[in-house]
C-alpha cells in the first residue's frame, strides 16, 4: 500500500506554497485495519503525514474502522494521539447465535467499555455498524440488538444489508441458505430498525446511515448540503477521493472533467501492477477507467439528490444543465409509475419527492437513473434489501 501511495499522491494537485497534497477527510477501512499491529499503525500514519497536509485535527475528518476484539491495552489511545477523531466499530448482531453463525463473537459489555474508552479519549464521534439478513437473525434478536446499541448512545449508525455470495467468498459457503431470513423478513427488519432508531431521537439519513440531529451529517442534511460517495454519506463531496488498497476506487476531477478508477479486485494481479509501477510510472493498479460525460454527471446529480435530500427539483435539473427534464427522462418517470401508485415516491410537473415509506427503498428510486446498471436485475429488491 505504501509504494501505492507514493505513486498516486502525483495524480493531486498541491496547494499554493505547499509540495504535498491537502488532505481535510481519512477513512482507514475496507474490512479490520486494526488487524495491524500498533508499531505498524504508527509507521502508516507517519508515511501519510510525510506524503500529505492534514487539515488540523479540530478541521479535518479522520476515521478508522475498529474490529473491538483486535484491540490491544493501547490500541484506541495510540489511534488518538495520531490523530484519528472518529471510529467506528463493526458490531454487526448481539445475539449470540448470529455471532457464532457469521465467526464473530463478542460481549455487549465489550463494545460498550470500547465505547467508553473512546469518550474518555475525546474521540469526537463513534460509530456502530450493524448488518440485518444475517444467519439465524429474526426480526426481534435484531431489534434486541438495536435497543441495547441505543443505550450505549453512538453519534453514527450504519445498519448494512448482508450480501449472501457464496460464490465469492469462500466463508460465506458453510451457510446454507436456509439460515437466512426471507427478504419479507429483512425488509420487515429494516423498516423496524428505522422505526425503533427515529423514536430514540436519530435522524435517519438514507438508506443506511443514521445519526444524532447535533451530528455533522444530520446537520448537512438539513441545509441540503449532503453528499454521497463510493465510502457513504458525506460533508465533504467537493473534494477529489483517493483510495488504496486491493479494490479501492478512486475520484479525481480535473478542470471539468472527472475520472473514476477502481483498483484490481485479486491481490496478485494488485500486487503485480504496483510492481510494474517501480519500473514504469504510467502503470497504475487499476483495472477500471471511466472518464465521465455531462450525462453521467447529469444522472448523478439526480440520484444524489434523491439520496441525500429525497427530492428532485425538475426546474433546478433545467437550469444547471440546460435540458427538460421531464422529456430527457420520461422512460425512467414511466419506470417510476409503480412505485407512485404504491405511495413510495409521488411525482408531479415540479419534480420527483420520496415519500416516508419510500426511503426504505432509496435505492430502488435512483436505480432507475443509473444508465450502467443491468436493467434485468433492477427489480430483484431482495438484492437490495
């Protein structure tokens, strides 16, 4: 990852008297980093600061992803006086029968004295990220699950849909589809989950993200100023995303246009091109380009209002990009007649606007705008949910 960095941070712009690269928001993720020993941790983040400028830390946004088990006597304070301000920590399920399902076993009493070291550390927010669809869950563990989160008062939920691929991931084998919940069920456990979270005060964001109305993203939200990347919702979407590591993507703007990258998926092959990249510094580990059009940005535009806000204003599409956009999209409104007629969104000449209801299936409402997406499996809500 080190020699991918220091062949990528060429692709940024620095600013004015400055030869590195502003950094104002870190996510150190994609699974159990904290699988690093602390030494190793220590060493990362020196070669970041070496390689970029860091927002100072009461500016800049700097999170990592904790797997609670892994942690050592001095882990969390290690993160702190680095410079780490967020955390959030993969929960998943409570119920002790999910847990041993899914190889993932940990006490209530262990997240929350993590938790409570956190505070004492002046961590400004914890997250927890729970999964619903999980082996053996029911509706009721989970919200067992949910309620005793509630108590320990995270700033941040991620409540993730399981994605069953066997096919994929070799663990996922020794699950046999019949300790899987229905997607009625699932559904059932998402809609109760957004119920449970907005009666104990959270702000429910989108999709899968809730948080405290104080919090920044409820915050954003609300003066319309949220964004969503390939990493969740955000506050900083005007900033360029660099990612590292097997399967990362990328989002790089230059001038008026903007390139999307995503890293090789197999480590080897990852590997092998970050080799290749010693010798020749055109070669980058990639295995994805898309160079996006007005039209991309156009459509995404439109999911990200309807993600982030739960509106789209057909007036304001036609002033920004100079078409009409009832016309321009009338085979997606077409498409979108079902969910109207089921009160999931309503739509009139003034624009499109997700009902309650409806923003359980956000994600079905901006698929119908994304022009890459296979059509043939856009109605397979079970994939989704």
């Amino acid at each position: 990852m080190i020699a991918e960095i220091t062949h990528k941070r060429r692709l940024l712009s620095t600013p004015e008297g400055s030869d590195k690269p502003l950094v104002k928001q870190l996510h150190l993720g994609g699974g159990t980093p904290t699988f690093l020993r602390d030494e190793e941790m220590v060493q990362l983040w020196e070669f970041l600061q070496a390689q970029f400028e860091f927002l100072p830390e009461d500016e800049g946004d700097y999170s990592i992803e904790i797997d609670p088990r892994e942690l050592s006597k001095n882990t969390l304070k290690i993160l702190r006086n680095l410079g780490f301000n967020r955390i959030s920590l993969g929960v998943q399920d409570l119920d002790e029968t999910v847990q041993i399902a899914v190889n993932r076993v940990h006490s209530a009493e262990l997240i929350e004295s993590v938790i409570t070291e956190a505070r004492e550390l002046g961590f400004r927010s914890i997250n927890i990220d729970l999964i619903y669809g999980l082996p053996h869950q029911t509706p009721d563990t989970l919200d067992k699950t949910v309620n005793r989160i509630i108590e320990m008062s995270p700033d941040r939920l991620s409540v993730f849909n399981y994605a069953h691929l066997p096919e994929r991931f070799k663990a996922q084998r020794q699950i046999k589809d019949e300790y899987l919940p229905s997607p009625i069920a699932k559904l059932t456990m998402l809609g109760s989950t957004v119920n449970t979270l907005t009666e104990a005060g959270y702000q429910y964001i989108g999709i899968d993200h809730f948080a405290k109305p104080d919090d920044e993203l409820a915050v954003a939200q609300r003066e319309g100023k949220l964004h969503r990347n390939f990493q969740g919702y955000t506050i900083m979407g005007d900033c360029d995303l660099l990612g590292f590591g097997v399967s990362s993507i990328s989002q790089i703007s230059n001038a008026n246009t903007r390139y999307i990258l995503q890293n090789d998926t197999d480590l080897q092959s990852y590997q092998a091109k970050i080799d290749m990249a010693k010798i020749n510094p055109t070669v980058m580990p990639a295995v994805k380009y898309i160079k996006t059009s007005i039209k991309d940005r156009l459509r995404e535009y439109v999911i990200m209002n309807l993600l982030c806000h739960d509106y789209l204003d057909f007036k304001d599409v036609n002033q920004k990009f100079g078409i009409d956009a009832i016309t321009y999209f009338i085979n997606e409104i077409q498409q979108l007649g079902a969910m109207q007629d089921d009160r999931l969104i309503d739509m009139d000449a003034a624009g499109i606007r997700v009902l309650p209801r409806g923003r359980l299936l956000g994600r079905n409402v901006a698929m119908v705008f994304d022009e890459y997406l296979d059509k043939k499996h856009q109605n397979r809500f079970s994939k989704v949910i």
